[in-house]
C-alpha cells in the first residue's frame, strides 16, 4: 500500500482525497471526502462545498488544517447553481447558457473564501468509534460498547486474523482492522494481521467493497460474497487459518459445522439443519489454525437463536461457552441550578424552590394573589373598567415576581456561569446499543499423537507418588507415620553415640 489508512495513522493534518469526519453537534457527526478542485462543482465557484444547518463549508477550507481545528463557516457564491434554476423555469436559454458555462472559471482558494459572521464546526479524524456513529446504516449496527467487548474476549490482537460473517455497515469490521493491524501483508502468505469479512447481500457486498477501497483498507480486509450457511469460510479455495470468528448471522449454528477442525458427523450436521457440507470424498480443510485456540463469538437479538446455537456448540465440540448481554450506559455530569429566581429559557434550570424558604414565599405570594382576586370580583360595581383592569392587572401578571426575579438574578451576575448551580450526573435517557446477546466459547488447539507423546516423555503420568489427590487419607497418614518413624530410628543411633562419646574420651586421656 502507498499510503496508510486514515484509520490507523491520519496524520497531523487534513490532505486530499482522504476521509474526515464533520463534528456538527455531541451527537451529529457527518462524514466527508475532502476533495481539490479547480473550477467550479456543482454550480459553487469556490468548487466542493458541504452544507449543514450551521452554514457552508467550501473544502479549500477544510484542507492543510490541524486535526481538531475548529473551521468557521463562509460565505458561498451560488454562481451557476441559481442560473441553473432559472434556466430550468424556461428562462432566456442561450444567455443563460453561456453564463453558466462562465461562471466559476477562476479557481476559488480558502484565502479567497469570506467568512460568515456564525456558525463552524470541527474537523475530526476517521476513528472507528466516530465511524460507527456517523457511518450511513445498511443494517443493524454494532455499536462501540458491544465490538470492543467482543475484540477483547476473542483476544484479537496485532497478528491475528479473525473471521467476520455478516458485514452489514462496516463498523465491527473497521475496528477489527485496527486491532490486528501490525503492517499491510504483502501477500497470501504473509503471516501478518488481516480481517476476512463474508457478506451475503450483493448490495451490501459492493457498497462494503467501495467504502474498504475508499479508506485503503484494502490489504487488511479481504471481504467476499458468500452463502457461509451452504458454501463454509475457505478463501479462495485455502484456509484462511483464522485465530478469531465473529458470526453476525440471523442462523450462526447453521455456519458453526463448517468451523470445525475435522469433519462434522452426519448427527452433527442434522442438529444445524445442514445436510451435508461438501462433497465427502474431498479432503476437510479447517479454516481454523491447528495449533492456537480459537475463540468464538456469535451475536444474536433473541434467546431462542442463543440456545439453539448453545445446543450445535456443545455438540461440534466447543467448550467454556458463556453468554454475556452488554449494557452500555453513559453517566452525564452537569450543573444545575435550581430555584424560582432563576430568568425564565435559562438552560440547565430548573423552576422549582431551592429551599424551604423559598417555598413558603411562593405559597405566601399565591395566597396574597387569590386573596386580591376574590378581593376585585367583592369590589364596588361601580368601578371605572379601565381601573378594574388595571387593578386585577397589577394583581394576576405576576409583576411582583418579575421584580423579585430582576433582583435576584442581578445577584446572580456575580457568579460565572460554568460555576453557578450543583454539580450533578444523570444517566442517559437513550441508549445508543443494540441490545443483543453475546455468545462466547473456544476451540482448544489440535493435539496429535506426537504432540501427547512427547508431553508424556517431559511429564509421565500414572506413576507419581507424592503428588496431592494420588493417594486416599489413610494412605496418607500411614505414609506420615513410618516418615516419623524413620525420623526417630535415625536419632536414637545418633543420641547412643553421643552418649558413647564422652567415655571413651576420659579413657584415651593420658595421666
């Protein structure tokens, strides 16, 4: 590859013909291809221009700037693109051709560009958290909290390679790409990290081809259209020795027969609702690396999908099968502010009493208006209309709270506004995962008879005597006893020695 994928290194600015991501708002992320242009695009002189609801934004703009950068909106020339609609309507043809054909022959640059008096955004780098919320969806997404669960319990890391069934969007595939990611391979046999994605809609298949040829992913994820249900996870004739599989099928057991290391029995087959996985004479290739565990991952909406594929799992041999449902959920820190002399349209306020006080104030101020009420229908019926509106006015509007509100809230313009009010959190109201249910389980190593020979030459089994668990309890504490036995007949000769000793030497003393 020429060039790396914005994914893995974006760099420290903005280039041409690469993908940026457009931070409008928290939760409105747009993506966008920066484009060079010369001339005029689309009837705009300044040439490629994004329009969003806080203003246009020419690319020249957009180009060469720091990653971050926050970019003020600008002023466009329609150009063309306002004749265009004259001429549409039945306007004079001919003059309004050559216009057109006239308009946006200079090239626009970001110094030429006038900027508008609101509005910017923020120009970020590709991510694949940041893609999964700005990606255009084809299908059910898997969200951040969900793919980098299952990336970490299927150990995907650098070097790995890993199966993927059911692209769908592209999200889940983009963040494998960049945790296996350790180099692009140079070719089939090259050993470095790589992403086998299998999709079965043609639709989805072209438009996930375009995106990975788009954000040069090309080397790192090889993605095929295929029935995994019917035709198995061989590439290209070969196994892809795949280390990591995540299956997002609407029917995963129906895939889990061709993910075996030997051929599936025909009972085996039958619990998938296969018939047969290709021809019986052929020889079985495991797209499955012999000597590494394989970790499995399946994700699916609905329980009965999880025990049937529990039920196939248990039968083709999977082992430490575990299912895990992930709720995500974000924690808001905000400050609030909360009283009845807070202005009315403040954001973060809340228009209840503070404290008690202020409460029976309130109640004070309410009570002296229904008694002004009652007070003004009890009044003299002869009372000039002009005076009775006026009265019930000065009563019912309220004008006592304004002023008691424009004293108070001059108080407040002592304090900053990022510090006034109690610091809270709050949950979410919405959650941005798609609840599914994640089936987990792992396929030990091939171990041949080669391999068993010689962990039994390095470690013999069946003839250990002092190993915990060989031996029952009274074993055991028949086996104490004749150790202190031992023990002790070692020493009494010692202690008669000793005692022997002494003797003899006052004997061979000389006198």
């Amino acid at each position: 590859m020429s060039k790396v994928s914005p994914f893995l290194d974006p760099g420290p600015r903005t280039t041409p013909n690469a993908l940026a991501l457009a931070h409008l708002s928290r939760d409105s992320i747009q993506p966008i291809y920066l484009q060079e242009t010369s001339g005029a695009v689309d009837g705009y002189a300044e040439g490629a221009v994004m329009n969003t609801r806080f203003g246009s934004f020419p690319h020249s703009t957009l180009l060469g700037k720091p990653w971050g950068s926050q970019i003020r909106a600008s002023v466009v020339d329609t150009g063309s693109r306002g004749r265009k609609r004259k001429l549409d309507n039945g306007a004079d043809g001919q003059a309004l051709d050559v216009d057109t054909e006239d308009a946006g022959s200079g090239v626009a640059t970001s110094k030429d560009v006038k900027t508008a008096s609101s509005g910017f955004i923020h120009i970020l780098p590709p991510t694949p958290e940041l893609w999964t919320t700005s990606l255009p969806h084809r299908t059910q997404v898997v969200y951040t909290p969900d793919y980098s669960y299952v990336l970490h319990r299927i150990r995907a890391r650098p070097g790995m390679k890993i199966i993927e069934a059911g692209a769908g969007s592209g999200s889940f595939t983009h963040a494998a790409a960049r945790a296996v990611y350790n180099g692009y391979p140079k070719n089939a046999q090259d050993g470095r990290g790589k992403v086998f994605s299998f999709e079965f809609n043609e639709d989805r298949y072209h438009k996930m081809r375009q995106e990975i040829s788009d954000h040069r992913l090309d080397g790192l994820v090889q993605i095929t259209h295929r029935d995994v249900y019917n035709n198995g996870f061989l590439v290209d004739g070969e196994s892809p020795e795949a280390e990591c599989v995540f299956l997002d099928l609407p029917a995963p057991w129906k895939a889990l027969p061709h993910l075996s290391r030997k051929r599936p029995t025909p009972s085996q087959l039958a619990s998938s609702e296969l018939d047969a996985t290709e021809d019986a004479a052929s020889e079985w290739k495991s797209p499955l690396r012999a000597d590494r565990t394989v970790y499995l991952c399946t994700f699916s909406p609905c329980i009965e999908q999880v025990t049937k594929t529990i039920d196939v799992m248990r039968r083709l041999g999977w082992m430490e099968i575990e299912m895990v449902e992930v709720a995500h959920r974000k924690i808001n820190v905000m400050r609030e502010r909360i009283g009845l002399s807070i202005p009315l349209g403040e954001r973060g306020s809340t228009q209840t009493a503070a404290n008690v006080a202020e409460a029976i104030a309130k109640l004070k101020e309410i009570e002296g208006r229904t008694k002004s009420l009652h007070q003004s229908r009890d009044a003299d019926i002869g009372m000039d209309e002009d005076e009775e509106a006026e009265t019930s006015g000065n009563h019912i509007n309220g004008n006592s709270k304004i002023v008691s509100l424009g004293n108070d809230a001059e108080g407040l313009q002592s304090v900053k506004p990022w510090m006034a009010g109690k610091l809270v959190h709050r949950t979410e109201p919405e959650l941005k995962t798609h609840t599914s249910y994640l089936v987990f389980a792992i396929m030990p190593q091939e171990w041949t008879e080669e391999q068993e020979m010689a962990a039994f030459e390095n470690w013999p089994c069946g003839m250990e005597n002092r190993v915990i668990g060989s031996l029952d309890k009274e074993a055991r504490k028949q086996e104490k006893r004749d150790m202190l036995k031992a023990k002790k007949r070692k020493r009494e000769p010692n202690s008669k020695a000793e005692g022997d000793h002494p003797s003899s030497s006052k004997k061979s003393k000389p006198s």
